[in-house]
C-alpha cells in the first residue's frame, strides 16, 4: 500500500519495505525552535572561548550541526548572532535575579545577598564572564546596540523606584564619571560604601575613601588588583608550618603556598586562586605574611591575623599557619 505525506512524498506504509527496520533511512524532522536553540548555544561556546573577532562562523554551524545559511536566516549575519548570544546570557542572570528577595532585607543584607548571587552565577557560568570581558574590551560596542538588554536592566532600576530620592541613578554616558570627590567629601559615622565595577572606579573610590572610617568601604572585585612590583630580584623561597596537620614545607619563589600545601597532602578549601573571593583565608599563628590578595583592608593587613595562600606569601624566612 502507498499512502501520499502532507509533504507530497510517497513512501511505502509496510516496515519492511526497505528490508530490517534498522536500515530504513531516518526521516529528519525540522523543528525551528531547537535548530534556533542549537545555535545560540554553539554561539555562545565559539563567542565565549574566541571573543567575536576570534569566532567562526563555520565552527558555530558545524558545532549545532546545521550550515551556515540556517544560521544567516535566523540571525541575519554574525553581529546579529552575537547580540543574540548576548541577550540570551543576560536573559538568564536577570530571570534568575527575579527570584531574590532583596525588597524585604536591610539594604547591608540586600547589597550582600545581591552581590553573593552575582559571584556564584559567575562562578557557575564562565561562558557569561568571557562574554562580560569581551564586551568590556570593546566599551560595549555590541551591548549598546540591544534595546532589550537595556529593557531587562529597567526591570531591576524599576524596584528601586520606591526608595524616591534616596537612590540616584547616574549613567555615565549622559552625566559624565561620578563625582567621587563631592559624595565621598566627608567621611560620617553610620554610612557604609558598597562600590562594584571596573578598577578604575574601585581604585579611585578606595583612594577617595582613605580617611574614612575603618570598614566603611567594602569594595567587590572580580579581578584581581594591580599589585605592586616584586621586590628587585624576584620572590624568594620561604616555610610554611601548618601546626594543626605537622607539616613543614618549603615553598620556592615559583610556587604559591597553596600549591606546595596540596602537593603535600594539605588541603585548602579555595575557588578563584586570585585573591578575590576569600575562600582560602588562614589564620596566621607566627611570622609576617606578604599580602597580595583584593580583599583585605589596609588595617587587616597590618593585624598579619589572616591572609589569603592562594596569593600571599612571606616577608619573614617562616610562617607558621593555623591548618
Ligand atoms: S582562593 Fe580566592 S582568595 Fe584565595
């Protein structure tokens, strides 16, 4: 028997008319929705791991398995296709930013609960943050050209309308830089400073805020900071006791303390290995510490209670550590 398909085809009713099952040809259902998912997300790899100079349209193709005219028809050309990508990853932190619940929390509590869920998508989403560094080198050339990125951006401004005046929105291409000088003139009792952003603006604000306070700025990096230039001829090697465990270890000036730890059966929990996220703060028990992490203020450093092994090293010949 012969039946006729929707698409005009003839094929034959009977399984067996191409002898086994197994050896009659797959018929390939198109289904837009998936092809256009597909290539998005193999956008979003080739973008993440080549920037959009480095990406290649054929390697996007090849990876949703499609060719290159699926991709034009979807996108239009590899700038669409690009902002595409960017949209969609920043959809998704902005969807799941909605889940917080910051509107019923003391501001500290918000900023941190805020800034916490920023750090773990990150963390969870590498691709989003080779996006974000891609975009920061071009000045956010193609971010600027999604209305909807802006749009997703209004959602968030929009819940802050209800504090009135108390909240200042100030986009820098309309207003100019912040006027650090004139908001930060005067350090007062009870005012805390939460500052995220590009170096510059933290650099200028911890400058800015030196007579404030002790704890008054609490800065959130996600690079690490320019750190001054090793002393002439290089680091030097040094000891590490870890008290707790019995174990001395020597670390040489081409080592962190952290990598000679593990080598030696010493665990320590850690996550960016930059000196950013804190995860590998240890006691100090004896010795001076070589600070070289973003995190710890001025004063901390000078406590020499804690630092951070992933970075820090010594200025004493030993140092005795609380693991
Ligand atoms: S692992 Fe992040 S500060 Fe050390």
């Amino acid at each position: 028997m012969v039946t006729r398909t929707t698409q005009g085809t003839e094929k034959s009713a009977k399984a067996g008319a191409y002898g086994d099952e197994e050896t009659r040809p797959q018929r390939v259902s198109r289904n837009p929705q998936r092809t256009h998912a597909m290539i998005l997300d193999a956008a979003t790899e080739e973008f993440a791991a080549h920037g959009f100079g480095g990406a290649r349209v054929d390697a996007i193709a090849a990876r949703a398995q499609t060719n290159k005219r699926m991709l034009y028809h979807y996108f239009g050309d590899k700038e669409g296709l690009y902002v595409a990508v960017l949209e969609a990853t920043y959809a998704a932190i902005r969807s799941a930013e909605k889940n917080l619940d910051l509107t019923h929390r003391n501001p500290e509590e918000g900023m941190r609960e805020l800034a916490l869920f920023t750090w773990h998508h990150f963390l969870d989403h590498p691709e989003f943050l080779s996006l974000l560094v891609t975009e920061n080198l071009h000045e956010a050339r193609y971010l600027k050209r999604s209305d909807k990125i802006l749009a997703m951006h209004s959602h968030f401004i929009g819940e802050l309308a209800r504090y009135g005046d108390r909240v200042t929105l100030w986009p820098e291409d309309t207003r100019g830089m912040l006027p650090l000088d004139e908001i930060l003139s005067s350090p007062s009792d009870g005012v805390f400073i939460y500052c995220c952003g590009p170096e510059g603006l933290l650099t200028a604000t911890e400058r800015q805020c030196a007579a404030w306070p002790v704890g008054a700025l609490h800065v959130e990096r996600f690079a690490a900071k320019p750190q001054p230039e090793a002393a002439v001829g290089g680091d030097s090697a040094f000891e590490v006791v870890c008290r707790r465990s019995g174990v001395t270890v020597m670390v040489p000036p081409d080592k962190s303390i952290i990598e000679v730890l593990e080598e030696n059966g010493v665990s320590v929990l850690s996550s960016c290995l930059e000196g950013v996220c804190g995860t590998c703060e240890t006691a100090v028990l004896a010795g001076t510490p070589d600070h070289r992490d973003s995190l710890l203020t001025q004063e901390e450093r000078e406590t020499n209670e804690y630092m951070m092994v992933c970075v820090g090293r010594a200025l004493s010949d030993r140092l005795e550590l609380d693991l």
